[in-house]
C-alpha cells in the first residue's frame, strides 16, 4: 500500500510463473574474439569485460577434437601452466603463449 495525503493506491506482486522448458537468464556476452600474435605460438584473446566479475580464467581447448580445456596462466600467459592464476576484474584480453604452431 502506498498513501500520500491525496489518495491510497494499492499494488499485488505476484510471483513469477516460469516455464521451466525455458527458466530466465541473463543475455548472453559475445564469443571471445581470438587473434593470431605477431610470432607462431600466440593467441591474442579478447573478451568483453562484466561489470560483477571479480577476476577472469581463460581455458582453451583445441577445435574440432575431443580434448580437455587448458587453462592460461595469468602471471605469465602461458597455456597449461600448473599454477594458473586469475586475470583481474579489469582485464579485458590476454596473450597466450605455448600454443603449437
């Protein structure tokens, strides 16, 4: 109920009715845009930043195969590492090394 010193007006909030075939979700960001580097081996990879991130993973996988993802080692760059950190939640791209050529 919201009342002023005019009039009282009413408001019903009801829940939503979701069609679980179809829940609702967010939009969708656009794909990652991947540039060869200037060296065989190196990938630039370009993302469009999100306003909640705290931090950002990187993991690629070859096209076209069956195979794992790989993640990329923030500090470095390089994909696989073991000791793969995050990128910052005002990263936006990153340089990829150890990629084969």
């Amino acid at each position: 109920t919201f009342a002023d010193d005019k009039e009282t007006r009413l408001a019903r909030l009801h829940a939503p009715n979701f069609n679980e075939a179809h829940p609702a979700s967010l939009p969708g960001l656009p794909a990652p845009l991947l540039t060869p580097g200037e060296e065989p081996g190196i990938l630039i990879v370009t993302w469009s930043p999100v306003l909640l991130a705290t931090a950002y993973q990187v993991e690629l996988r070859p096209a076209g195969v069956q195979a794992s993802w790989s993640v990329v080692d923030a500090s470095e760059g390089r994909l696989g590492s073991e000791q793969a950190g995050r990128f910052g939640n005002d990263a936006s791209c990153c340089r990829v090394t150890g990629l084969p050529p």
